[in-house]
C-alpha cells in the first residue's frame, strides 16, 4: 500500500499537479436547486487533471447520537461544527490540486467557515446560489425520490424564502427557472471560467 502511495504521488509530479492549489466552489440553493447534479458534473468536468465532489448532507449521516434535524433552530452548535470540519476538508483536498466542487445548505450564515479556510490557506473560493423560481423548486423537491432527499413542501418553501431573502449579492446568484442540467451546468461553468463567483 505504501509503495503504491508513493508511486502515486511520483506520477502526480509527472502530470503536473501535485503541490499545485486548485480551489473550492460551492453549489448552494434550496432543496430542489439543482445543487447535487451540477457539482457532480462540474467535478467530473474539472479544468484540471483532479476533481472532487463534496455531497454536504452526506456528513449528517455521520452522528448517530445526538442529531438535529438542521433546519431547527436548536441545530445551529451541530451545524457549525458540522460546517467548519467539512471547510477544513475542501482546504486540504483543494491544496493537494483538486478542483473541489461542494454542494449543499450552504447560506450566507454560514459563509464564516469556508472564509477562514480560504484566508488560512490562501485559496480561491467560489460561491453559486442556484435559485429557481418557487414554483419550480417545490416541484423539483417534492418529486426527488433519494434515500434521505427532502421533500416536505413546507421545508422547502422555508429554504427557498431563506435562500431568496439572504445577503447574498446578484453576481453569485443564478436564476436555474425553466433551465435545464446541461444549461445550468453551462452557465456555471462559463462564469466561473470568466472569474465570476468570487467569494475570496
């Protein structure tokens, strides 16, 4: 195992990337936004040779004593600490080369964490509010059928009031009404090819 290990970072250093930073790009927006498929397909599209997919509910599955439902109020201590080990993740998978694209409730209240990384670490954060319309995302969510996916009505419409009426500035929002995957990914990728969606 560990000779593969070396090897493996021998022909890292051949292709070009190991040492090399790539950065983080977060996919947020309510249930239903399309968060989950464009950061896949973004991640596997990466520019460079390395591209990583952090699925941010997957790490809610981790606590098995003691869980908030995150939507709660009581859940803010949970969802913090939560927040800042998946910011430390991306920083250190980020710095190894990945492109690492992360998606999930990630609003401007949680914004701190991922900005400390970035200033820490000195890497380029990104930051994209997939935003359809109300309509659309209760009918998106209320259709998924994932194991765990949300699609109570009344949570989502809660979300996506929270998400519409966050401080959150126009450039990082993009309108996915009537979109389709592939347009949504399109529209992504060109922005943040054309530097858009700084957030650090």
């Amino acid at each position: 195992m560990a000779q593969r290990g070396a090897a493996e970072v021998q022909r890292g250093r051949r292709v070009g990337y190991a040492g090399a930073m790539s950065r983080i790009v977060i996919v947020s927006g309510p249930p239903g936004a399309g968060k989950s498929t464009v950061a896949r397909r973004l991640a596997a599209e990466a520019p460079g040779p390395l591209g990583l997919h952090i699925h941010t509910d997957d790490i809610y599955t981790y606590v098995h004593r003691g869980y908030v439902l995150p939507w709660l109020p009581e859940s803010m201590h949970q969802n913090v600490t939560l927040m800042n080990a998946m910011a430390a993740q991306a920083a250190v998978c980020a710095k190894g080369g990945y492109e690492v694209l992360v998606d999930g409730i990630v609003g401007a209240w949680f914004f701190e964490p991922w900005l400390g990384a970035a200033r820490t670490h000195g890497l380029d954060l990104r930051y994209v509010m997939l935003l359809p319309d109300l309509e659309q995302a209760l009918a998106r969510g209320t259709a998924r059928t994932a194991p765990g996916a949300m699609t109570d009505p009344a949570v989502i419409e809660q979300m996506w009031r929270q998400f519409r009426d966050s401080a959150v500035a126009a450039h990082h929002v993009v309108d996915t009404t009537g979109q389709t995957a592939d347009q949504t990914v399109a529209a992504v990728a060109t922005g943040l090819a054309a530097g858009g969606f700084r957030l650090a």
